[in-house]
C-alpha cells in the first residue's frame, strides 16, 4: 500500500469518523444526557448546602455546545486512527474484501477497546465514585483497556499461526479460548470497585450505563459502515459503464 492510499485512506477514515460523531451524539444527548441530568440532581439532593458551588460553564451549554464538541472531535481523531489500524490489518487479517475488513476491524476494536474493560469497570454517571479514588480506577481502567487490546493482537497472532496446522476454524476457537481465559484470570485477580451510593436509583444506574454502551455501539458501527464503504469505491472502483449503444456505433 503506497503513501498516497494511505493518506486517502486517513482523510476518509477522518470523515467517517465525523459522521459516526454525528450518529453517536443524537444517542449521547437523547439517551445518555436525561441519566446525566438524574444523576446530577440526585447529587444536589444529597449535598449539603454549603457544598453547592457555582457553575463556571452552565448545564445548558454543557449538554449542548460542549457535548458535540467533545464527541466529534473525539470522532474525527479515532477515526484517523482507526484508519492507521485498517491500513495495517488490511490482507493480513484474511481474505476479506475492504468492506469487509473494515466491519470486522470496527467490531473487534470494540470488543477489546470498550466492551472488555466495560464488563469489569463500568461507566459511573456523576455523583458516583469517590473523587480521592479517581486516581486509582482511571490506572485500573486503562491498564484493563491495554491489556485487552494486547491479548486482542496476540489472539490474532495465535490464531494465524495455528491456521495451518488446525484449520481456520479450531484456530479461531483456540485463539478466542485464550483470550477468554487471560481476560477471564484478568477479571478475577484486579480490585473491584463498587463506590456506588446504597441509595443511589438503581434503573437511574442501569440507564447511565446502557447509554453509555449504545454510544460506543454506535460510534464504532457507524464507523465501520461508513468506512467500509468509502474505503470499498477507494480500493475496488467499480468500472465505468459505457452508454447504451457505444458498441453498436464502435463496430459501425
């Protein structure tokens, strides 16, 4: 792959990402912001009087102007990066088409980037946790996110090394076994954390968190339709189709 396809490939992941960005914040402002506004007056609720503090940048402008900020520059950024990943994985994953590759690269990014560390350190709306152990679980959710992703590349590794003395299809299982068990020991032997009020509303909880899920859901999905179809006309043009009755006129 040249430098040129490369640099096609970055610009397209770039705007993909910012469509996804788009689609991931008509989720984050219809389902995620209604937990995060519960969450918050919960808080208020709770907090003693004098431990209300002025709010340098309003609530309104929070969930409006500053959400869509955060979320599509957050969605341009990955995207480009992604697109560096797809770059790399491209033919090296299996005989997957560019469309393909890219549906497949988006669904195991998720897995090993978000959905892992998610099962063990789960989002937290405001008002939950202990701001003297933020510290703590920050390191404890980056290193599960590091440590999934590097299992990811090994089990892939694994599997590719396997395939031909197994088959694609027991190196695949033998692949995803060893992963599931690393992770598995994993989960077992780092802290848990549970810093969540007795009386906090738990479906307030259980919402928070199901946003928080479908974004991701949708940001990395969005992304990987998105991108795989632009990087599909990019590397597999579809022919020009000569107008009716060009070959009657070229034989005459």
């Amino acid at each position: 792959m040249n430098s040129a396809t490369v640099r096609n490939l970055l610009v397209r992941g770039m705007l993909a990402g910012l469509g996804a960005g788009v689609l991931a914040l008509i989720v984050a402002y219809f389902l995620g912001e209604p937990s995060v506004d519960g969450a918050i007056g919960f808080e208020e609720a709770h907090a003693p009087a004098h431990e209300h503090e002025v709010e340098l940048v309003s609530r309104g402008l929070q969930s409006t102007a500053g959400l869509a900020t955060g979320v599509l520059v957050y969605g341009i950024a990955f995207g480009g990066i992604a697109a560096l990943a797809y770059c790399f994985a491209l033919g090296r994953v299996g005989r997957f088409t560019p469309r393909a590759t890219a549906l497949l690269l988006s669904g195991c990014a998720l897995l090993a980037v978000y959905v892992v560390p998610f099962l063990k350190y789960p989002a937290n709306p405001p008002s939950v946790g202990d701001p003297d152990t933020i510290g703590k679980r920050t390191t404890l959710y980056f290193l599960m996110m590091l440590l999934s992703v590097l299992l990811a590349i090994g089990s892939t590794i694994l599997g590719k090394r396997l395939a031909p003395q197994l088959g694609t299809w027991y190196a695949t299982v033998v692949a995803v076994a060893a992963f599931v068990l690393v992770m598995g020991l994993a989960y077992a032997f780092l802290p848990v954390i549970n810093e969540v009020p007795k009386d906090f509303p738990a479906i307030l909880l259980w919402r928070f968190r199901l946003s928080a899920l479908a974004i991701q859901v949708t940001l990395w999905g969005g992304f990987g339709l998105v991108f795989g179809e632009l990087a599909e006309r990019l590397l597999n043009p579809m022919p020009a189709t000569a107008p009716p009755g060009s070959a009657v006129r070229a034989a005459s």
